[in-house]
C-alpha cells in the first residue's frame, strides 16, 4: 500500500512552475511519457516534459571544461541549422568524467506531467519477473561503515559525508520493460523529475528524483536543497507524526543547514541579489519525507548559464558532506564500489543559457537483464547506524515497487 497523501504541502521552487495561465492539452505530457522507448531520451520536470531522440551531436569529452564544451556543442548545432538546439543527458558523480550528453536530432516538448489529467490513471502493476537481488554492502556492512564515519567526525575529521549502498536486480535472461518501468515511476511523483537516458551501450539510466540541484530561465535562479529525510508510513496518522517530527529534528536541521550553507556559498558569486529563508519546509513523494529549501538569486552576469553554476554546486553536502574534498575521500574509502552516474545531474540545457539540472536520485542503471539499484543517507555526528540503513531500504522502494521486488 502506497503511503497516503498528509495534509502538508508538497513544495516546489515557484520560479520551477510553469504558467497557471496555461491550459494544456489532455494526454500532451503522457503522450510523450507513453511514446517514450529504449535509447531515446526522457526527462519529465515541474516544468515541461521532454522526449528526444537520436543525436544531432555529442558533447566530446576532454579539453575545454563541461560547460565550455555544451555552448560549442549548441553553437555548432545553430550553426548547422537546428532551430533552437538543447543538451540533454546525464553527468557522473566525479564531474571530471565522462558524461553523457548530446545534442539530440529532435525533441518533443510538452506541458509538465503535473499538469496533465491523465497522470492520475493507475501505473499498472509491475510485470512478473522472479527477481534475484544482491546487497552491495549488505545492511549490516553499511552500518558499520556510518558508525565508522561518525566516529572519525566525532574525531573532527569532516562535518559530514553522504554513504551510499547498492542492490543489482537479475532477471535471469529477461529484459525488463523499462518503458513500462518509466510510467509507473512517473504516475507515483508526477511533481518531481523523472528520467530516463542512455549512458553508454545498452546501458540506461532511470529514475524519479525528488531535488533539482539548479535551474536558469532568464536572470533568475532557482536552487531547491534537500537534506534531512524520514520514511513515511502508510497510516494517515503516523505520516503526519512522522513530517512534524521531522520539522522539529535537530540532527536533521543540521545536517539541512549544512547543504544550504554549501548552496548559498557556491551560488552568491554569480548573483547580485540571493534569498534564502531561515527555515526549511516539507517535499514528500511516495515513499519520503523531505526537509526542503528553495533558494532564489538574480544573475549578476547574464552570460553565465545553468550549466556554470550547477558545476559550482555540484557535488553538494547534500550527496557528497562537508568539507567536500574529505568527504570525498571518505566515501572513496568506505564505499565499495564505484557510483557513476548516481549522485550525478542530470538535466538539459538551451542555447540562451536556460535549463534544468537535477541531483541523480532514486534511481538505477539497467543494462540486459539486470538492474542496479543506488540510495544513500546523509551521515552527521548524531546519526545512528541503524536508522541510517533503514533510511537507505526506504528510498530502494521507489524502485523496488516499480518493479515489483523487495529487500
């Protein structure tokens, strides 16, 4: 059973809305949704849904930074002739990777999924595959590595670090219908950011993340900072003692105001004006509650694009800790394995400078018959092992009911 919906609201960035003048077409968003297929690409945002396909060009690896790289690959795309060309795709974790970008042949544009009656029909239940799944680390293994990271912070090391752990799914020889997997994750969060990208040969990145890292349209920035999470639970009553709760956390308003911290100083050089308020409020999706903060600043230079600062922001405390290149090593050290594109961004990118770059989160990697799934918690001084793993299992089922398995 889903969790119900509590009467707090679910907040997203004002500036991320689209125009509630607007009334768009029924079925124009999950036309889109439903017409998406393998190798193509999807992102669904609160404010459009887009559907790409093909690759007019790739964004090369190497050489200039990142974002230098996008305004060449869009300038040459304009120059060759496509009307109002965009980047879209994924960027790993460790931002000196390769990323996966292009500049698509065509792309399909519609009002957000949010907006559209049709989203509210029921997902369909997940197809019947018998499921193998293995722990990377096993619970037990990840609690003892968070109860590691608290000791060396209580050691003064670092303030904070994220921790990951991974599940990988096997079909036994059946291709999952990841089609069918996109759908059921965008109907359960039709607000937040749903995805689905090629990363490399037969390799798909899906997800419905909850927290936009940066979005551009005009001079106006928005940042939308998500740090502090409680399960929900499936009784009305004990979901609304869990979100109060959370509002009232001192461990998670902490760790909080440690992300919004890092978000306003990386964000203050390319503003004149930044506001930030003094305390967060709630996101929910279906199987979380969020601590939650929109950040709003002006563009002091109206040739910086959303790409340039979500390079600054990225990675955040909120997916990597605080001081950034400690936490780093931390998470070197005490994960086993390798994140790529999780905790990554994924998003898209226009030639005026404009677009959405989005925190890679609950989501996984298919490729063949096997899924790979990725959650982390966020590890501050006061955090206990236990509750952290427990956090970790309640952000796996957003994936784990789309397909239909369990821990």
């Amino acid at each position: 059973m889903e969790p119900p919906a509590a009467p707090a609201p679910s907040s997203r960035p004002d500036a991320a809305r689209p125009d509630a003048s607007a009334h768009p077409a029924v079925g124009a968003a999950t036309g889109l949704l439903d017409g998406y297929r393998p190798g193509a690409r999807f992102l669904a945002t609160p404010t459009r849904t887009l559907l790409a396909e093909g690759a007019h060009a790739e964004v090369p690896d190497g050489g200039a930074t990142l974002p230098e790289r996008v305004r060449s690959a869009l300038a040459a795309a304009r120059g060759a002739g496509v009307e109002r060309p965009l980047v879209i795709g994924a960027i790993p974790f460790d931002a000196d990777g390769p990323a996966a970008l292009v500049v698509p042949r065509t792309v399909r544009s519609g009002p957000p999924l949010g907006a559209d009656p049709l989203v509210a029909l029921p997902p369909g239940e997940p197809e019947p595959l018998e499921w193998t799944v293995s722990e990377e680390p096993s619970a037990e293994v990840y609690g003892k590595a968070v109860a590691t990271a608290v000791s060396r912070m209580n050691d003064g090391e670092f303030d904070k670090v994220v921790l990951a752990r991974t599940l990988e799914l096997s079909a036994r020889g059946r291709t999952p219908d990841l089609a069918a997997l996109l759908g059921r994750l965008a109907r359960r969060d039709p607000s937040g950011y749903t995805f689905a990208l090629p990363t490399g040969p037969d390799r798909t990145l899906l997800g419905a993340s909850p927290e936009l890292l940066v979005s551009r349209r005009g001079e106006a920035l928005v940042a939308n900072p998500l740090a502090g999470s409680v399960p929900r639970s499936t009784d009305l009553a004990e979901d609304v003692r869990r979100a109060a709760a959370l509002l009232e956390s001192a461990k998670d308003l902490h760790e909080h105001a440690v992300v919004v911290d890092g978000v306003r100083a990386a964000m203050a050089p390319y503003c004149t004006d930044l506001e930030v308020p003094e305390r967060p409020t709630l996101v929910r999706t279906a199987a979380m509650w969020h601590l939650s903060t929109t950040v709003t600043g002006r563009l002091a230079d109206p040739d910086t694009t959303a790409l340039d600062v979500a390079r600054s922001l990225h990675p955040t405390p909120a997916v990597c800790g605080t001081p950034t290149d400690v936490a780093r090593r931390a998470i070197a050290e005490l994960e086993p394995f390798e994140r790529g594109f999780f905790t990554g961004v994924v998003g898209w990118q226009d030639d005026s400078g404009d677009g959405e770059w989005v925190v890679t989160l609950r989501c996984a990697e298919a490729s063949g018959d096997r899924l790979r799934l990725y959650a982390g918690a966020g590890v501050v001084a006061a955090s206990d092992p236990a509750a952290e793993t427990a956090e970790t299992a309640a952000k796996f089922r957003t994936f784990l009911r789309a397909v239909g398995a369990s821990l």
